[in-house]
C-alpha cells in the first residue's frame, strides 16, 4: 500500500481517477503511450488509433467494441465532471479503440475533440475532426452540437480541409 503517496491527492476525484487508471492498466485494458506526444493528440497514438485495422471474427470484433464502450464511458464520466486531461488521458491510452469499429471510434474521437477544444487545444481538436471525417466523410455534429461556439469552428474548418489521400 502505498499510504505515503496519499498527500499527492489532492481531491477525492483525483484519487478516483488514481485508481481507475491503475486498474485498467493492471487488467491489461490500456498501455501507455508510445511517445511523449501521445497524450496531446498531435501525433503517435492519434495517427495509431486512426491506422489501426479491424480483423478477427464478429465476436472479436464485438467483444472489442464492448471494451472500447467502457472506456468510452469512463472517458465520459470525467468529461462531464470537466476533467478534460483525464478524458485524453483515458482515450489515447486505451487498448480497445484503435481495433473498434468504426461508429466506436469516431465517438471516442468526437470525445477527444470537444476535450480538446474545450481545453484550448484547437488545432488538435480540428485534427481530430479530420480523422473524423476520414473516417466517415458524411459525419455531422448533431443538432444539440452544432453552433457550439468553442468547437463548430473547428469542425467547420475540418470540413473544409483538404481530404487526405488513405496510405499516401
């Protein structure tokens, strides 16, 4: 136990977050970032979780889904408490998203997103849009989003980038 570590939490949230984070990483559902740019989005696990192929069986592939769900939702949770580096943290560590489906993964890149946007990181969060729309050309933000004034810029900027060509 590690009792003399307890003063670096500073409130009961962040010792929550403490142990949520320690218990993903000790049931294998997440690895740290592969570079130091990870976390911030502007490179390595971004581009790692926008490359990744879907394979396996339907199984694999919904048992992965279901996975990816869970830290979506824990992501989720620290979004709507206002812990945006908990929520990039979360997301851009997690083992499951980059081999969930697709529908999976743009919600958890809309996640990082509005975090990051909200977080003053624009140009991250137009990449993320990008990667977005990538992935699915077609996507819009929903009625309830749209008009936002921290990120409807940055997706309307998104949007009107250039498409970037797959594997070149």
């Amino acid at each position: 136990m590690c009792i003399g570590h307890r003063s670096l939490l500073a409130t009961p949230a962040d010792g929550a977050l403490l142990a949520c984070l320690l218990a993903l990483f000790a049931c294998g559902c997440v690895n740290p970032p592969r570079d130091v740019n990870a976390v911030d989005g502007s490179k390595g696990a971004g581009q790692q979780f926008l490359n990744s192929g879907i394979d396996g069986t339907p199984q694999q592939v919904q048992q992965r889904d279901l996975a990816a769900e869970e830290t979506i939702a824990l992501a989720t949770t620290y979004y709507d408490q206002g812990n945006y580096p908990a929520v990039i943290g979360i997301l851009t560590v997690s083992r499951d998203l980059p081999r969930a489906s697709v529908p999976v993964r743009i919600r958890a890149k809309k996640l990082l997103a509005f975090s990051h946007c909200i977080d003053g990181r624009t140009a991250v969060c137009e990449k993320y849009f990008e990667e977005i729309l990538e992935l699915d050309p077609r996507f819009e933000l929903t009625p309830f989003e749209t008009g936002n004034p921290v990120w409807d810029p940055a997706f309307r900027r998104a949007k009107r980038a250039p498409a970037k060509k797959k594997g070149g």
